[in-house]
C-alpha cells in the first residue's frame, strides 16, 4: 500500500478466516504511514503510549486482542477510516 485507503468487507460467516485479511491490510497501511513518515519503531511506541515489545508483537500479528489494538496504533498515529458492522437476521430464521 502506497499511502493509499483501502476498502474491505467481509462477510460474517466468513470472519474466522478472513480475520487475519484484515489485520494484515491495518499492519500493511501502518508501516506504509510510518514509512513514508520515517516513523522508527521506538517512536511509533512513544506515539501509541505503549512499549517497544508490545508494538512490535502487534504488528507482527500476534495475539486475540492485535486487531484492536492495530485500530488503536492506527488511530493515534493519525490514520482515519471506518468501520461499519452490518448485521442481518439469516433468512431461516
């Protein structure tokens, strides 16, 4: 990703494995920002309020909890965006 937004939606039914589709494309677009910022990773820690250790292990994709917190390193570092949740009952039901 060259600076540019990206758009992903995803089906529910389908999250489990797509999941990581999602966090792949945050981690992709914050190292785009930081690269085209010449933002290292000791100040992108600095910046999110978090330690070095606890960054990296995100950005690497690592933990139950990364896609949070990739959203919120996202945010504080100034990227913006949307999410949008639509949820609808199935037909069968």
């Amino acid at each position: 990703m060259s600076g540019s937004a990206f758009e992903l939606s995803v089906p529910i039914e389908k999250i489990e494995t797509e999941l990581a589709g999602i966090e792949l494309a945050l981690i992709e677009a914050i190292q785009a920002h930081c690269e085209k910022n010449e933002i290292g990773i000791r100040q992108l820690a600095s910046l999110v309020g978090s330690s070095v250790g606890k960054v990296h292990y995100h950005l690497g994709g690592g933990g139950d909890s990364t896609l949070y917190n990739l959203l919120l390193i996202a945010q504080k570092i100034g990227l913006s965006g949307s999410i949008t949740l639509e949820l609808n009952p199935k037909a069968d039901q």
